[in-house]
C-alpha cells in the first residue's frame, strides 16, 4: 500500500488550523477511476467549512478534506470503465447522484436526496493526490484545454446552470449582480448565449475592471443608498430594464435590487447565497410578474461548459489569478479568503 499526501484543511480539534496527512491511494470500483489529481480551484464554500464549519444546513462534524472544483489524469480503471483510459486528462463533475431515484430518472440528479458530493460533509473533497471518481461524471479534455481549465469547468457549469435556468438566449439583455468568480462566469455564458447587452454590478470597482475586460458592456458601482434610483441607472445604461437578472451576491440588499431592477416578465436566478431569511419587495415581484429561480449547483451542464472553452467561444484563463502547490495550501486559502493581490480564482496544483 502507497501512502499519499493529503492535505486536511478541517480538524475537529483546531477548526481551521488546516493539516496535512497521510492515507492510503484508494482502489477504484467497477465503473469508477483512480485520478491522479492536477488542479483544484478554492471555491467560496471551501473557505466557508475552512473558516466557519458549515453553510447553512450543510455542517462538518468530522475533519474532512476540501476541494471540488478539480481536474486530474487517469491513473487506472475500473474493470467495466469504456469511456477511458490510463493517460487521459478529465475534468471531474464533483456530485455523483444516487441515478435511482425520481429526480435522477426526470434529469434533475442536481437536486437527488443522495447525492455524493466532493467537500460537502461529510463526505471527503479532492484536494490530495491520488482521489477516485465514478468514470462517467469524468470529462476527457481535448489536448488544447488545459488542466486548470478542466478544474474551471465547475463554477463555469454553475454560470451554465443560472443562465439556462433564467432563459438566456439571442437578444437577452442581462443584469448580473456581483463580479465574483460566480458572476464573471455568468457574465461569460450569456454573452456565448447570445445576450445583446449585459450590465454587472459590484461593491468593488477592481472587480468591475475584471467584468469590463471580460466582455460587460456597462458596470455599476453599487455604493449603497438608494435601490430604486440604482435601478433607474441600470435601466437608462442599458436603453431598457433588463430580461434576466442573475444574482451572485446572496446580498439582501442586491436580491431587492434584482427584483426591481428587472423588467415586467422577466426572470431573477437566484444564485449567491446569503443570509437564510431576507426580506424583499415580493409584491413587487408578484405583481410585476417576476418570476424568482433558485438554482442548485448545476445539472448536465458540463459537457456545454466544456465546449465553449474547447470551442473558442469564451475565455476563462482570466480567471485564475494566484497559482499555489498543494504543499502551499494554507497560503492559497489564505489568500483566497482575504482577496489578496485582486484574487479571483486561486488555484493548487496537486502534481
Ligand atoms: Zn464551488
Ligand atoms: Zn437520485
């Protein structure tokens, strides 16, 4: 038996005090594949269970190892694996679902009861070198996309979700609230969907910069005060209020903007998540016929990230703007929990 570094960022004794340790390389069942693991981004709800323990209902109990938005090499098969073989460069879709029961049999696995999902407690993330994954929610990379492009796969797929969950199409016009990674990501999908015209919104102007290079045709500085006149100012920026808004803050204050900011009919995504309970102008929505969406990570959605990457159509390498070793790890979640140096996405290599 081989042992393996592993780096265990959550212990019960020293929350987020971060260790590393040893333990043996997993074998890998029939219809799964040992990886050898390349990239893993910091996500939000890395640094979250790091520094608090939990989100919302979702708390760790025991110590458990981060990291889900990754990408790996196949080391070896499962005895029934057809889709791949050793050499093979994937990125790794990080919830395997149940695939028995009604929402997995309707194409909603997103929201199966039983879904096994990399860093969500208590179950064990891929942040460690050797990790195994069922082969079919592994996505075989051309050779011109990268690794850290393959790990970017996961937020991008989020944008996907959002974007197909708020109608996203030729001619939309888009209001994303929060330039984050999440909202950069959305920010990108829309503009491949054909969205005409799209506007993003932050509290930080070094963000709004980032948006702007990425393809936002108008940004907003959102410096508090009042909702409605933010409003009026999306509205006269764009020539009319926007069809779709997508929210990546969880802000209460921007959820109340996304409602009056969009036009009549049109459709808020609720993406960023916040406080449990906020209050907003519901009415105002009722009566405007908004419709609110929730989305929840993101439901076959990486096989259309992966083609507007491999396709030309986007480009996420702005992303990613701090690059660490698995042995540096601490640093990288430092620096992704402070922001540090304009950090977007912090990225560890495992190799
Ligand atoms: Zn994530
Ligand atoms: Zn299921």
């Amino acid at each position: 038996m081989q042992e393996y570094g592993l780096f265990r960022p959550i212990d019960s004794q020293a929350l987020g005090s971060g260790e590393k340790e040893n333990r043996p390389i997993p074998e890998p069942g029939p219809n799964e594949v040992l990886l050898h693991m390349s990239c893993v981004g910091i996500c939000g709800s890395d640094v979250s269970y790091l520094k608090r323990g939990a989100i919302g209902d979702f708390i760790v109990k025991a110590p458990m190892v981060l990291g889900h938005e990754s990408s790996g090499v196949v080391a070896k098969c499962g005895s029934n694996v057809k889709n791949l073989k050793p050499g093979d460069r994937v990125a790794i879709e990080p919830g395997v679902p149940c695939r028995m029961c009604n929402f997995c049999k309707s194409g909603k696995y997103n929201l199966c009861p039983d879904v096994v999902f990399c860093a969500t407690p208590p179950y064990d993330g891929s942040l460690c070198r050797y990790y195994k994954h069922a082969a079919d929610f592994c996505f075989k990379l051309p050779d011109h996309v990268s690794l850290e492009e393959g790990a970017i796969l996961e937020p991008l797929s989020v944008g996907v979700h959002a974007c197909r969950r708020a109608g996203v199409t030729m001619g939309s016009n888009v209001l994303v609230l929060g330039a984050g990674p999440i909202g950069l990501v959305s920010l990108l999908t829309a503009k491949a969907m054909g969205a005409s015209q799209i506007c993003v919104t932050d509290i930080a102007e070094n963000r709004l910069h980032v948006a702007k290079s990425m393809g936002a045709d108008h940004t907003v500085l959102v410096k508090g005060g009042n909702l409605e006149a933010l409003a009026e100012e999306i509205k006269k920026l764009m020539g009319d209020m926007p069809d779709v808004t997508i929210e990546c803050s969880g802000a209460e204050s921007s959820i109340h903007l996304g409602i009056v900011a969009t036009k009549s009919g049109g459709v808020l995504v609720l993406v960023g998540l916040g406080p449990s309970e906020v209050k907003v102008p519901i009415v105002n929505a009722a009566t405007r016929e908004v419709d609110i969406r929730g989305i929840f990570r993101y439901v076959n959605c990486y096989p259309l990230a992966l083609d507007m990457i491999a396709s030309g159509k986007i480009n996420v390498k702005p992303l990613i703007t701090h690059r660490f070793k698995l042995e540096e790890s601490i640093k990288a979640f430092e620096t992704a929990a402070t922001g540090s140096g304009g950090a977007i996405k912090v990225m560890i290599s495992c190799e």
